[in-house]
C-alpha cells in the first residue's frame, strides 16, 4: 500500500519568544530525526539559500529528505529556484507554490501557473501550488476556479487557510464540505495545522478548541482516503507536514509567552496523521474487499 512520509517544518521550529531562546540548527534537525519525522520543510526565501545549504550536511547526517514551500511572484525566479535546487546533496522531494500575484484575473493566473508546473516539471520536481492566504489562493472560490482551468494542478491542502478565508460556522454545512472535498481530491501534500473561523492556529489540547481538531481529522481522514483511492498501484508517497508556525500565528498570553508548547503540539500532529493514516488504509481495503465480494 501507499505510504505516509510526515515532515516538520523548520519554520515550526521557530519560537519569537521574549527572552530570545532559540535552539540551535543542529538541535532543531536532531530533534526532528529522533522523534521519527522522514524529513523537514523549509519555507523560502524566509530560509534563504545559505541557510537551506547550511542544513543540507545535516540532513544527510540524519537521513532526513526535505520538502520546499516557495513564495514567487514570477516565472524567472522560480527557475532560478529550481535550478540551485538541483545542486543540493538533499533536493526537495516537492514543491508548493505561494504565489505572489494578486487574484483577479483567473486566465492571467491560470497561464502563470501552468508556467510554474512546466518548469518544476522540467527540472524534476513534483510542483505544487498550496491553499494559503495572502497570495494567489487567498480566496477558495477563486481557487477552486483556477484548478477548473489547470486540470493538471494538484494542491498543497492548508486547510486551515481555507477556513479562516471562508469563516465558516460550525457544523459545516453540506456545501461548504463539497467545496473542501473538491480540494481534497486533487491535493497531493497535507499541511498539518489546526484553524477556526476566526484563527489561523489554536492550541490543540484546550477543550474548547477540540470541535475544531475534530473537523480538521476529519478534513485529514478523507483527504488521506481519496489520496489511497488515486495512487493505489503508485509508488509515490503521500506527504504531511507538521506546520505549527511561531508568533504571531501561535497565539500568546500578556507576557508574549505561547500559551501552548508548539513542539509537543507537533509531535501530536505526527501521531494523529499516522493513526488517520491506518484507518484510511483500512477504509480502503474494506470497501475494496465489498467492491470485490459485490462482483463475485
């Protein structure tokens, strides 16, 4: 059966904290390895070149693959990107797209993209564009229509982007659930964070923050099933990443400490995706078995 390769973003491992405190790189990649991540995201250009090169001995010396996520606003420094991706020791399994352009024309965007496509293709890459706010997909309606025009495109699912844009209301209404479930069938990487309508990351041991947990599960269980469904015979791996960010995006109290302890958070994102993980694998096979057993 497919697998599940669960990485942890370096940016994740970030704190902003007050006091300054900061783990060194070597600590950050060591923690990562021994707490059984297949490897680690790196945000471009917020890690710049010399910073991704700096953590390519790392990763090696760890066994660690890496994923990148990059924000471009045009074709010609994304294949610069691409082609100094190719000199590295440990070159990114994939890439999300971010991309830096305003949505208002869908044709414009739909031809930017499928540059974008064409070129990580080219050089080697699975090239993604991710569900993200600020950017090209701020909007799902307006995502949604740029992924009629660009059948080849598959997604980077951040969903918690997606519902804080929309602020919906739980329960999710039938509608608003057929829209996420239009992403979830062309998205090939699954960012892990948890959102509500009005906030992008929440903490996810509070008990009132637990309504939303459960619908991102969900959100992941089904993203993950349709994902088996598509690559059944395939012998590419589906991707998760932990990507709990630092303040502003992990909330704080008056004293500018998080509220939460973001790394223990992350490891418990590892561990709910690998259990979403078996019970969509097992959905499969049970519905494949009465599939089987209905033709027999």
């Amino acid at each position: 059966m497919p697998t599940l390769n669960i990485y942890q973003s370096m940016w994740g491992m970030e704190f902003n904290q007050p006091d300054g405190f900061q783990w060194q790189l070597q600590e950050k990649i060591n923690r990562i390895a021994d707490s059984g991540f297949y490897g680690v995201s790196f945000d471009f250009p917020h890690h710049n070149k010399n910073f991704i090169e700096h953590a390519q001995p790392l990763l090696k010396q760890f066994g660690l693959a890496c994923v990148f996520n990059v924000f471009v606003s045009n074709s010609n420094d994304f294949q610069d990107l691409v082609d100094w991706a190719k000199t590295l020791d440990c070159p990114p399994e994939c890439i999300g797209i971010i991309g830096q352009v305003p949505p208002w024309d869908v044709n414009a965007i739909a031809e930017q993209t499928r540059d974008w496509l064409s070129i990580g293709n080219r050089a080697g890459f699975a090239t993604y564009v991710e569900a993200h706010r600020n950017c090209m997909t701020n909007d799902l309606l307006f995502t949604l229509q740029l992924m009629d025009k660009v059948p080849e495109l598959s997604m980077v699912a951040d969903l918690s982007h997606v519902l804080l844009n929309q602020e919906w209301y739980l329960p999710i209404s039938q509608e608003a659930s057929a829209l996420i479930s239009r992403v979830l069938n062309r998205t090939q990487v699954f960012h892990g964070r948890v959102g509500t309508r009005e906030q992008a990351q929440i903490a996810l041991a509070f008990p009132q923050n637990q309504p939303w947990f459960e619908l991102f599960k969900s959100w992941w269980l089904e993203g993950f099933e349709t994902w088996i469904q598509q690559n059944t015979d395939s012998e590419k791996a589906c991707a998760f990443v932990c990507e709990l960010g630092p303040p502003p995006y992990a909330i704080t109290g008056p004293d500018g400490f998080e509220l939460s302890d973001r790394w223990q958070e992350a490891l418990l994102l590892k561990q709910t995706a690998e259990s979403l993980w078996q019970q969509a694998i097992e959905a499969v096979n049970k519905n494949s078995m009465k599939t089987k057993e209905a033709v027999l």
